[in-house]
C-alpha cells in the first residue's frame, strides 16, 4: 500500500528551516545582552525554561538548537507581544496585532468608522491618492485597524 505522504509531490509555501530561522531572529531581536528582555525575564514571563528560550535562539544550524513545542513559542508570543510575532511571521508576509481587552460602545465604533471612510471616500473621488493626502489617510487606516481589532476581539466573549 502507498504512503499516503508520497502521492503528490508538494512542498510548503515556508520551509521547516526558514520557519526556525524567523523565530530564532526573532527571539534575538528581543531578547539578550542590550535587548528589552534578558533570557530570565522572558522566562518568568512566558513561563518557558530558560534552556528552551536559550536553546531556540541558536543558530538552527548550531549544535545547541532545539526547535521549542509549540505551546513555547505561542507562550513567549504571548509574552513578548504583536511586535515580537509580527517578526517571526516575517517568511508568511504576515503581521499580528494585540486584541484588545476593553469595549468601545457599538455606536462610537459605526460612527468613528462612517467619519474615517467619508475622509477616504473623499480622497478617492478623483481616482488617485495625491501626496498631500497621504499623510492624513495613513493616520485614518490606523484608526480603522485599531477598530476593527476591537471588532475581532468580539467574538472571544462570545
């Protein structure tokens, strides 16, 4: 009987070694000697032994790695924010962003939201977005984002 494995020859779109090398860049853009976190801190933190999170930002090529579980690294992700995420998911073309915990009334979000795609309506009238209206748009889809990151977090009290 064939293997169920072998009957297509497909490949991920990242690879297992692009996968570790992301986290490991990662972790060492965060964590170490002049860096916002020590290994200790991070494993206080994120409730991770200091030789996993020591380990996973070797070199995967290192004799010293080890590829963490997957609960450590969504662990130190959770600890080390979106920033931190964004980073390892650097080889999806991919970015996170943090949920946020509080509430903003339904009618302040449709309305905030009505006002911030006027504006954008109003750029796009003449079919190009103009240098001087660059600026301000940037400042009004990072409005909308924020938003709709309230709006996605909705449905975790659901």
């Amino acid at each position: 009987m064939p293997n169920r494995n072998d009957s297509a020859d497909f490949s991920p779109l990242v690879s297992r070694s692009a996968a570790r090398e992301a986290f490991a860049r990662a972790l060492r853009l965060y964590v170490g000697r002049r860096r916002r976190y020590s290994v200790k801190q991070l494993s206080n933190g994120a409730g991770v032994k200091d030789r996993v999170i020591e380990c996973a930002m070797c070199d995967p090529d290192n004799a010293e790695y080890r590829e963490p579980e997957m609960a450590a690294m969504l662990s130190i992700a959770k600890f080390l924010g979106a920033t931190f995420t964004t980073e390892w998911l650097d080889p999806t073309r991919q970015a996170a962003f943090d949920l946020p915990d509080d509430d903003l009334p339904p009618g302040q979000i449709a309305a905030d939201n009505a006002e911030d795609n006027a504006t954008v309506t109003r750029a796009a009238m003449d079919g190009v977005f103009d240098e001087e209206e660059r600026p301000p748009l940037r400042a009004v889809g990072l409005r909308m984002v924020s938003r709709g990151t309230r709006l996605a977090s909705l449905g975790r009290a659901a």
